[in-house]
C-alpha cells in the first residue's frame, strides 16, 4: 500500500483549484453523487500498478492481433475490451477490495454488492476518439429516474499514466442524471478530461455520459475497468460474446472467505452464447 495518503478531486474541487489532502468520505460521496464521477489519487502504489501493467502485456499482449482471441471484444476504433482472469497480480484484495476504494463502494450499495465485470479497456496507437456513451441505464422513462442512486459503479483504474497524447478518459459530469438527450451533452465546455496518473483510480457511476479520447502516442493505454454492481444487475448490452468475470476454481479458493460473494458471478456465460 502506498504511504501516501488518498486524495480525491471532483469538478467542483478542480474549479476551486483545491484538492483534500485526505480521503473524507462525506465529501466523496456527496460529489460522486452530484458529478457521477470522483477521481481518487494515491490508492494504490506505483509499483503494484506498474505489475498490473506488465502482466496485462505479457499474457494480453498478443491478443489484439490474434482475430480468433475469445477474452477480446471491440468497443470503438482500435479500442478492445479484454475480460482479464482474476489471477496472479490481479487476484489481490489490494485490487477488488481496495481500502480506499472499497469503503465507497459499500456505502454507494449500502453494503449489497457484487463485481458484475472485471476487463482491460485498452486503445491502441492510432486509437480516435470513441463513441459517447454510458454503461448502462435503467428505468430510463420513469419520472423519478434522475432521482435512483446508481445501480452499478466502475472502478477505472489507468495501468499508465493517463494524458492528451494517449488520450484520458471524458466524462460530462452531472449526465448521469440528466440523460442523453439534455444539452449537457452538446455544449462543448461541460465535459472533463481525466489526466490522471498511476496510483489513481477513476469511481464512474454507471450511468454518466463519457468517452474515450483518441490515442496520438505510440504506446498501447490500458484502463482496467471493475464494475460493481447490485446484485440483482445484469449487464444486458455489454456481455453478449465475452464471459464478464473470468476466475478459476484454483483462484476462486485463494480469495478470502469474506471476499468470496464478490465473485458470485465468476461461472456466468457471455449472455448471446
Ligand atoms: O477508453 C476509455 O477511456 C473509455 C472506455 C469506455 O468508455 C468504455 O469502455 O465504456
């Protein structure tokens, strides 16, 4: 664990130029509710972050180019979604259950959740930009819609340092309430740029509008992406050709006892199969 401590930014942290110096979990919790994201700085090491990174390379690395890789989806231009096994350097509590990260988790929940996927999104050099979207929503009609807390909530966690040149993450915070369809969206000022670097991890509601800038620099950027989810959520568009959580029986048991129910859905086939 890093001997840092955790900071979080949100926009209206970053507008004042101000930052927390320590994690407080009041604030987190009431920006991640207004802006439907939250950046935490310093949660994880450096170096655990860079073993994540050389692992992805060394056992994924191969896949972008091989087309019959069935851990391999593509969501955008030169943009691929791998489900990466829960295994070796990524099967740490440190990851999945993060002491930073988790506490937030549990409270967004009310402590009733599950990890419903854990993928690599990763865009390659040439990458443009990708298609503005959200995760996944629900009762999208109903009045009351802007008022539900999320249903499910991604961890992003950059494997390098995230800047213009391999271009970060773009949120439109607030979306996750006002939808698609507000001028939120076509106003070219609203959006975020999450540069961001190793260590951080990005809390995204599952419903905010958002985005992958293009990729200008000559290295691959891989976002590991653990979405949290109630248990009761199934992801109905994102899973159709890839199982969405990938852990053996062998690492199944090397997960601690109160870990275990995080994984419920490690048997679960990619639903189109
Ligand atoms: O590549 C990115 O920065 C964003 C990826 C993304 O939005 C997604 O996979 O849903």
């Amino acid at each position: 664990m890093n001997e840092q401590k955790a900071i979080a930014t949100s926009q209206a942290m970053e507008n004042q130029c101000q930052q927390i110096d320590e994690a407080n979990p009041e604030t987190i919790l009431k920006d991640f509710r207004r802006d439907g994201y939250v950046v935490l700085k310093a949660v994880f090491s450096k170096e655990y972050i860079n073993a994540l990174y050389l692992a992805f390379r060394n056992r994924y690395e191969q896949s972008f180019t091989d087309k019959n890789a069935k851990e391999i989806i593509q969501v955008g231009d030169k943009r691929y979604q791998i489900a990466v096994e829960v295994k070796g350097v990524f099967n740490s509590p440190e990851l999945y259950a993060n002491p930073f990260i988790f506490p937030i988790i549990e409270q967004l929940f009310d402590g009733d959740f599950i990890i419903g996927d854990l993928t690599c999104v990763t865009s390659l050099p040439g990458a443009k930009t990708m298609a503005i979207h959200c995760d996944g929503r629900i009762f999208t009609r109903h009045p009351l819609t802007s008022l539900l807390p999320p249903h499910a909530v991604g961890a992003l966690i950059p494997l390098i340092p995230f800047n213009q040149l391999n271009g970060p993450t773009r949120v439109w915070p607030g979306s996750q309430k006002s939808g698609p369809s507000s001028s939120l969206l076509n106003d070219k000022s609203n959006f975020i740029d999450l540069e961001v670097d190793t260590g951080s991890c990005i809390l995204m509601d599952h419903r905010i509008f958002h985005s992958g800038n293009p990729n200008l620099s000559e290295q691959i950027r891989p976002l590991l992406y653990i979405n949290y989810s109630a248990p009761w959520y199934f992801d109905p568009v994102n899973f159709t050709k890839q199982a969405p959580l990938v852990v053996s029986d062998a690492d199944f048991e090397q997960i601690p006892d109160n870990h275990k129910k995080l994984f419920i859905r490690r048997q679960i086939k990619p639903s189109g199969s």
